[in-house]
C-alpha cells in the first residue's frame, strides 16, 4: 500500500484574500491557470499562440 504525504500547517494567523481565494479554487477543483480571462482579447495573446489560432498550425 502506497501511502500519500499529508500536511497540516497550523496557525494562528488570520487568512488573506488570496489565501482565501486559493482554498476555495482548491475545494471547487478549478485550477488557477484555467481560469477565463474575460478581460484579455486575442491581441492581448503572443504572436505564436495567435498564428495557432488563426491556422490550427503548431
């Protein structure tokens, strides 16, 4: 049996907003870098990612 390393970190220290922010996407399974940007445009991306866009080329 293969056993998983636990962690537990105790404090007294109140939570900040991205602490907060972090567990809650944790909890919810979402992981950060998938999260939608909404206020980035096809500009906003690199000239390679937006070649890839516009051809399906790699």
């Amino acid at each position: 049996m293969v056993w998983g390393l636990t962690h537990i970190l105790v404090t007294i220290r109140k939570a900040g907003r991205v602490l907060i922010e972090e567990l809650k996407r944790s909890a919810a399974g979402t992981v950060f870098d998938e999260l939608p940007l909404p206020d980035l445009t096809e500009d906003s991306l690199d000239i390679t990612a937006r070649i890839f866009l516009k051809t399906g080329a790699t």
